[in-house]
C-alpha cells in the first residue's frame, strides 16, 4: 500500500484501502449485543422445566430476540464489508467513490445540511420509539404487541415516572440539590447595586474641572444613543472606558453622569463584590451579574456597568512580594519626616532628585508614568480568586449569548433558531493603580478606551472653586478665586470641595456665616500641614529656627520667578520644625539649570545665615539642606546635562540592566566638581543675604511674635516683588517674544499654504 512506503506518513497521504481496525473496535458491538442475549437467555432458562434449548427457541421467537438476532446479523455484514474493504482496493473504491461518494454527492446538492440534520434527528427519534416498543412489550406484561406499547406510552411513561421507587430518589436528590443551591445562591448576593434611569439626578455639568475627558466620553455616549450609526457603517460599539488618574480626581461622578445623560440603567459593581472565601461563588457571580446586564440591556436598549476600584480584580501575572510603581508614594508624602519640612521649599522635579538619591519610590505630582511600564503587584488568582477574573474576562468578550428556554423548543421542533440578540453593554471601570490591572483586561474589545482624569488645571480648579463655593454663601471676590486657583496646584475636586468645608467650619466657628479669605487660608494651611503641635521652644532656639527659615524665604522671594511663597512657620508638625511652603505659580513640566540652582542656593541659605548670624556656628538642622542640595548639584553634573562634562551616568542602568543610583555614581568620581559648584552657589548665597541682612532679621522677628505668616506678608516685610534679584535670562529666552513668535507662525503657516497650492495645481 501507499501508506506502508518508507519514509512517508500512512496518516498524511491517500489510502487506496481502507485503513485496518483493531480487534476491539471490530467486536465491540458484537460483543454488547451477545451479552445483551446472552442475559434475556439466562433469564429464560429454568431446569429442568424449561432447558437452554427452549430457551433459546422462545428467544429467537420474541420480537426482542428478533431484533437482536437482526442487529447481530447486520453488524456481521458490516464488519465483513469493512474486513473486504482494508484487503481490496477496487472493492474499497467502487463503495467508497461510486456508490457512497455518489450518493453524498447527490444528497448534498439537493438536500440542504439544515434539512439532512432534521432528517436524520427524526429518524433518531423513530428508530428510539421502535426500541422502546419491543423492550416494553417484552418486559411488560399488561402489552401483548410493540404497537400497543407504543400506543400506551404516555400511560407507561407515567406508570415508571410516578413509581413510588422514582418519585423518592427524585425527592432526595431535589433536596440534596436544592441545599447547595441555596447556600451558593446566598453567598452569590449583594456587591452589586441597579440604578435606573428616573433615579440618576447627575449630569455633566455636575463634573467640573475635567472638561477634556469629558468631550472625550461624550463622544462614547453618542454612539451608545445610536448604535445603528457606527454598525451600518461596518463598525462596533465600544464596549468598554477605563479612567485612571489620583483618586478624588472625579471618575466615579463621571460614570455616573454618563448614565444620567444617556438615561440608561446605571449597575454599580462594589470593588470587593469577587472577593469570597468559597472557592466559585465569585464565578457565580459574574455570571448573575451579566444575567442581569443582558435583561437589563434589552429592556431599555442599553446599560451601563461600572466597576469601582478596578485593581481589586487583580491579575493573572502577578510577581507577589513585588512593589509597584503605582504604589510609589507621592513626593511630599515620602519627603515626611525630614528636617525643616523635608525639603518642601525644593522644587516638585528637586524633590524627586533628593528622593530617588535616598533610595525611595516617588510618584511624581502629577504622575507621568506610562501605563503598562509595570511589575505587577496584586492578589495572584486574580483579586477575585481563582477562575472569576477569567469568568469576567470571558463575559466582556462579547460573545453572542444565544436565547433562552424558547430557542430550544424550536430546534426540538425542527425550526431553526432565532439569531441573538445585541447586548448593548458599556463597561466603566475606574482605578488609581492601572498597573495592577491584567493586561487581557485591557485589550480592544473589552476596554477600548483608556482615558486619564488626571488633575485639573488652573482654570479647571477655578470651575471646581466656583461650584463648590456656589452652594456655600461667601465674601471672595473673582480675583480671590482666581489667586486661589493658582495656590492649589495638585488639588482635586475632593479636595477642594473639603477645602471649602473646611473654610465653612472656620467661619461657624468664629460666629460667622460667610466665609473670607482668611477662613479659605486657614483651612488651607490646616488640611496641608495638620494642627501644630502643642509645643514651645526656648528663647534661643526660637531665635535660631526663625532666622534659619527667613534666610530660607529671602533667598526663596528674592530669587525664584517661577514660584511664590505660601506661608513661612516656625511652628512645629510632626518632625519638622518650621518650613517655608511654596507653590508653583504655573503648571510647569520642565526646569531649567538656573532654576535648579537656586533650588541649591535656597538650600544652602540656611547654613550661609546661621554662620552669618551666629558666628560662623551652625546647628545639625541643615543636614537635611546640605543632603537636598548636594542631591541636586550631583543630578546636574552627571544625569541633567548641566555640568562641566557631558557624561551621563545613567547609563550603567540602561545598558547593564543592573539597579543604580546616578547621583551617587556622580558624587564618588565627581566629588571636585561637585564641591567646586556648591561652593560657588553658597559664596552667592552669603552674599545675597549680606546684602539683606535687615530684612532677614525683620523677617525672623515676626516669625517669632506671630510664628506663622503668609507670602504676601513675607513680599510685604521685604519690600520687594518676588523674583526681583533672580538671574537674568540668557539672550537665547528673547526667542519666545510673543510678537516675534507670532511673526515667526504667520511667515511658516504662510509658506505652507503656497507648497499645498502648488502641489495641488501640479
């Protein structure tokens, strides 16, 4: 045979034989229907009144035995085929191709597949309807025919059903079921919240300060009110939006805007809604949840499910043990602890320079890190336990869920079934750990869009202001507000709808309805730094921390154009002994050299003042200084490109693959250098506040009467705007005259408009 040559695979190529069988395929059924025989024989046999020979004559004679005796004879000719056919390849042929091969051939150009699977359903059912007639007319007595037991079925069928044997094993294995079923059903409930449209008073103009997402998610709703739009033109409807950002930022009032918009159902899904201590109660329920989805769907043309704290689902790939970036804590938290604020008057990039040198995870205000650049950290079977983050995995997929109890009558009944229906699903989900989330979660066609509620701007911080104190009454003017927006960097919608509690409690307190501007400053400086501990210094040493934070402030108003002093204290929180607070005056995502060395000179103004004022001694409260400053100076000779060589030492990281830290890299083979650019700064700092010596003590002796003042009182005492002695800019900044800038677009967009002219003519 083809098959048998060597080299070749018998499984791959044509046989001209039929392929051979092994002995127990070959008599398997002959073997079943002789033991089928052989054991209504052996019930038949009664010695000596009825011997194996009558036996077998009464066997043959019976309708059953008939049927048995047929079947074995069939099943003889069929093996005798195939035994012919594995020998004989013209015989194997003429069956195979000529008379098989034919009639497949007719039966699949006139008869439909639909049509030969109802057929041969039907002839199923008649060939099962003759079984059972010959076995009822031989096990029961009341039937003297196959016809009559055919006939009487439904009373047989009864007969059996409703035995008292049948209906008490029916009863036990009901209730066993039941029990389970009831426990599981239990622990299946609750986490899961319906909010129909009539009951969702919130819009999008209840969301402020996030105007950007918000046309973005608008433009998602637009297709879930006509769906037929994107469909008929070969599209699908997005089925899913992640919003990821801080959290307060205002996600979980988008979702629900987007259901009071849309007026679709809203169902909110708890973060710990999967996490159960019973192994498959969380599959059970996502599969309820989406049960319910889909009813929901068809009955109002849409819903909308959201997911709160979506990092609680967990994910598959997890490394456990690990840290996240997402877990990194933000600059001014991790800055904690350290002396004279933990370096709070550095700028938010200097405070990250300390940090990462110190070996601490910072998050930078705002974060900035990509998405999917991550260890992922979470529970290992997913959040939820084993099998539910792929229970919901699959259900998001989209799949067609064909219809119910209906469908199936009318394919018992031959029709063909009904297509399903389209469930009109929209997942939110919100988080502000997206490194936490599975990355099978996120792929298009179950999250198709990822939009980030970051925090709001300057003018989005100005519209939160303008709703929240809508609602309270009080006395800040548009320029107050407006101020107000500006000191708030970082600040969220929660945040500042507690900043206007807060300021409210002030004014109750103090008697008062409406709140002012001091009310506004004082809850400020209460929710950033804490109540101040209830402790006094000595004479001396009051003395001492005021002038070490006034040299800090003059150095800090006189030098920086970029931010503006806060608020100066001598009051003690936590560790910290006094600070200077300063916020940025602009959103600002790079800096530049100058700027990072009056971030030094600031630094290393305590130390040039104590040594001023306190002949040539200083405390240990400026290690800390001397710490963020010689952080900053190392960054800047061998990371930022802003020293004398060009060197940058971060390379042993990205190219080794092996953890590193630059600024130490730089400070053991660049010490001089290093050293060089910090003495020039301090010989720059000392000369400054020997100039200002006046001002600095004025500004120390107010701090110790009223121990806490603002930056307006601080730009008061000295006299001076703030950035009134900073470096003068490069020539290289004239480049950004707004005028010339605008001349320069008008010649280059001018330019672009003659080469499409001409390309299109040509």
């Amino acid at each position: 045979m083809v098959g048998e040559h060597e080299g070749l695979n018998p499984d791959r190529i044509h046989r001209r034989t039929r392929r051979h069988m092994d002995l127990w395929d070959r008599v398997k059924v002959l073997v079943t229907l002789a033991v089928i025989s052989g054991g209504i024989v052996g019930n038949l046999v009664d010695p000596p009144f009825v011997p194996l020979g009558q036996a077998l004559a009464d066997f043959v004679s019976s309708g059953v035995g008939r049927l048995l005796v047929a079947l074995i004879a069939l099943e003889l000719i069929r093996q005798t085929h195939y035994w012919i056919s594995e020998r004989s390849a013209g015989y194997h042929s003429f069956w195979q191709d000529r008379v098989f091969g034919r009639l497949d051939r007719t039966v699949s150009e006139r008869i439909s597949p639909w049509t030969r699977f109802r057929i041969g359903r039907w002839f199923r059912l008649i060939l099962a309807a003759v079984a059972y007639a010959y076995i009822a007319d031989y096990f029961m007595d009341s039937v003297n025919s196959p016809w009559e037991a055919l006939v009487n079925a439904p009373r047989i069928i009864a007969q059996v059903v409703f035995s008292p044997v049948v209906i008490q094993g029916v009863a036990i294995l009901f209730f066993v079921v039941m029990q389970f079923v009831a426990i599981f059903w239990f622990l299946s409930r609750g986490g899961v919240d319906v909010v129909l449209p009539e009951e969702i008073k919130t819009r999008f103009s209840d969301v402020w300060g996030q105007d950007h997402v918000l046309r973005l998610i608008k433009e998602n709703i637009a297709f879930l009110e006509k769906p037929d739009e994107i469909e008929a033109k070969g599209g699908y409807l997005p089925g899913g939006i992640l919003l990821w950002g801080p959290p307060g930022t205002g996600k979980t009032l988008m979702a629900e805007a987007v259901a009071g918009e849309t007026g679709k159902p809203f169902v909110f899904v708890e973060p710990g809604a999967f996490l159960n201590m019973f192994f498959g109660v969380g599959v059970l329920k996502v599969k309820s949840l989406y049960r319910k989805l889909r009813k929901l769907s068809l009955r109002h043309g849409g819903v909308i499910v959201f997911f709160d704290e979506a990092d609680s689902l967990g994910s598959r790939g997890v490394l456990g043990g690990l840290q996240s970036p997402g877990m990194a804590q933000p600059a001014s938290t991790a800055l904690a602890g350290f002396d004279c604020n933990g370096f709070g008057y550095l700028t938010p990039q200097g405070q990250a320079a300390v940090l990462s040198q110190l070996g601490q995870p910072v998050e930078e205000e705002p974060p900035r890190r990509r998405l999917f650049d991550r260890i992922i950290v979470g529970a290992g079977m997913g959040g939820g336990g084993m099998g539910t983050l792929q229970a919901l995995l699959t259900e998001m997929n989209g799949l067609t869920k064909p219809r119910g109890i209906v469908n199936r009558i009318r394919k018992i009944l031959g029709f063909r079934p009904k297509p399903p229906p389209k469930y009109r699903i929209l997942h939110i989900m919100a988080t502000n750990m997206p490194n936490a989330l599975d990355e099978a979660l996120l792929r298009p066609g179950r999250i198709d869009r990822i939009y980030k509620v970051g925090y709001p701007s300057k003018q989005g911080r100005k519209q939160t202001l303008e709703g929240y104190l809508a609602k309270v009454k009080h006395e800040l003017t548009p320029e107050q507000i407006d101020k107000l927006a500006t000191v708030t960097p970082y600040y969220s919608g929660a945040k500042i709808k507690d900043l206007v509690n807060e300021a409210l409690i002030q004014a109750i307190r103090e008697g008062r309805d409406a709140i002012t501007w001091s009310d506004i400053w004082k809850a400020k400086a209460l929710k950033e730094l804490g109540p101040p501990e209830d402790a006094e210094y000595i004479v001396r040493e009051r003395h001492a921390v005021a002038v070490h934070e006034a040299c800090h402030a003059v150095v800090a108003h006189l030098l920086r154009r970029h931010m503006a002093i806060d608020l100066v204290t001598i009051e003690r929180h936590g560790d910290t002994g006094g600070m200077v607070k300063n916020l940025l005056s602009e959103d600002r995502f790079t800096q530049w050299r100058s700027e990072f060395e009056v971030d030094i000179m600031v630094s290393l103004a305590s130390l040039a003042g104590e040594r001023m004022f306190f002949g040539d001694d200083n405390s240990s409260g400026v290690t800390g200084d001397l710490r963020s400053a010689t952080a900053i100076a190392a960054y800047m000779e061998g990371v930022w490109g802003m020293g004398e060589q060009l060197v940058s030492f971060t390379v042993d990281q990205t190219m080794t693959g092996q953890p590193a830290n630059p600024a130490a890299t730089t400070l053991q083979r660049r010490r001089d250098e290093i050293d060089r650019r910090l003495s020039e700064l301090f010989r720059r700092t000392w000369e400054l506040l020997d100039e200002n010596r006046d001002k600095v003590l004025a500004l120390a002796a107010v701090l110790e009467e009223r121990k806490t003042i603002s930056g307006e009182e601080v730009a008061e005492i000295l006299g001076e705007p703030a950035g009134a002695r900073a470096m003068r800019r490069p020539e290289g900044w004239q480049a950004i005259d707004e005028q010339a800038a605008e001349e320069r677009r008008r010649r280059a967009l001018a330019l672009l408009d003659r080469s499409e002219d001409s390309s299109g003519s040509g």
